[in-house]
C-alpha cells in the first residue's frame, strides 16, 4: 500500500511542477506608464492657435511650433506674425483682420484715453464729454482742428448720404433728447464701429447696428 501511494507521489511531482511554471508565467506583468511631464506656462489661444502673452513695453506670441517676437513699430504688417498686442486687440473690438489694423496713432490715442469718464464740459483725462473728446482725437490723430459743440460740429461738416459711404475719421452724430436735436457725436473707425466719449461708460467702442445707436442715429459727416 505505501509503495503504491509512493508511486502515485512520484508521478504527481512533474505535474506540480508544470503548475507551479503556469502560474509564473500567468502573473501580471508590470504595465509600462509614460510620465507626462506638466505644462509650464500654459496660455489661452484665440486667433487660429495663436497665443499671446502682454508685456508692457513688448508682446510676444508663440505659434504652433515656431517661436516669434513681435516686432516694436510694425507699420503696414504682411502677416500676423509681425503684430502688436494692440493690433490683436482692436482687431478683434473691430472684427478686422489683425494686418488691418495699421493706424498705430489713431489707436495708440483711443488706448491711452480708454475708459476716461464722461464729464460734461470737461477735457481732460479726469473726465470729458463727447464733443471735446472727438475735437482732441481730431487735432491729435489727423491734425484737424475742430471747436464747437455736438451741434456746431454737426453744421460744420460735409454730410454723408449713405452709412456705406462711411470711413475712418469721419463724425458720427446722434439725437438722443426729445426734442430730436443733435445731442451726441463720435468719430467712425471701420466696420460700423466707433469711438465716443459715452455717458454711461466714458470712452469706449461701440456698433452703430446696436439697437440703442440705430434708433437714435441721425446722420454723419467729413471735415473736408
């Protein structure tokens, strides 16, 4: 009896052994994981992938896969890669494309009086009116040299018939009191845009296609 247990014992060892084998081979492997290393610096995109970060004296922005530097007085720009950060701005306050967006006096003033109070009869950066604002930017920008109120500066130009004959530097007036008399001018930009000193938020950008400007517009005009 214990030789044939012994015999039955000696056949079982190549068997456990042939488990003992599977269950090594049957053990999980380490799975091979690749470390993501953390982004640095991450940046919002906005203009076809294009990022930008300001600087106060320069800006710079990194397209995919090709650093660039903007370039400090980009006069008429070919691509935009050689843009300022102001161009990127009022490109997009304008809808325009950033290689539009030229006139480096023109919104170098509108960038240096944005947000400055409405204050009536004033005319200076503590405040001033709408009037005065658009007879500074005209003597400063295109040195054209305009006095008077939103009235007189109404009687003083050439009157547009058409909005679509419309272009940049010419007045923009509006009659928003009662009694339908001319109350409000600004100065047009481009597509239907344009700077004023508003009552409610000081000197800002505004779309004549805003119901509020389409109901009270009452024409334009170009200092000849």
């Amino acid at each position: 009896m214990l030789r044939r247990t012994g015999k039955w014992m000696f056949r079982m060892l190549p068997a456990g052994a042939l488990m003992l084998g599977s269950c090594a081979m049957l053990k999980k492997q380490p799975q091979q994981t690749t470390a993501q290393k953390p982004v640095e610096n991450q940046q919002m995109e906005f203009i076809d992938g294009i990022a930008v970060t300001r600087d106060p004296k320069t800006s710079s922005h990194t397209g995919k896969n090709r650093p660039t530097r903007l370039r400090e007085n980009p006069g008429h720009v070919n691509s935009i890669e050689e843009a300022r950060w102001w161009q990127f701005k009022y490109a997009q306050l304008l809808d325009l494309p950033v290689e539009n967006v030229v006139n480096e006096k023109l919104f170098g003033f509108i960038e240096e009086w944005w947000g400055v109070p409405y204050r009536m009869g004033g005319s200076t950066k503590s405040g001033i009116d709408c009037s005065n604002f658009v007879n500074t930017l005209m003597s400063a920008v295109y040195q054209i040299n305009l006095v008077g109120n939103s009235v007189q500066l109404f009687n003083q130009v050439s009157r547009l018939a058409k909005r679509a004959e419309l272009q940049s530097g010419d007045l923009v007036f509006f009659a928003i009191n009662r009694k339908k008399r001319i109350s409000h001018v600004g100065i047009y930009l481009y597509n239907d845009r344009f700077v004023h000193a508003s009552s409610s938020n000081g000197v800002m950008i505004s779309d004549l296609r805003e119901p509020y400007w389409v109901r009270y517009y009452a024409g334009a005009g170009r200092i000849n």
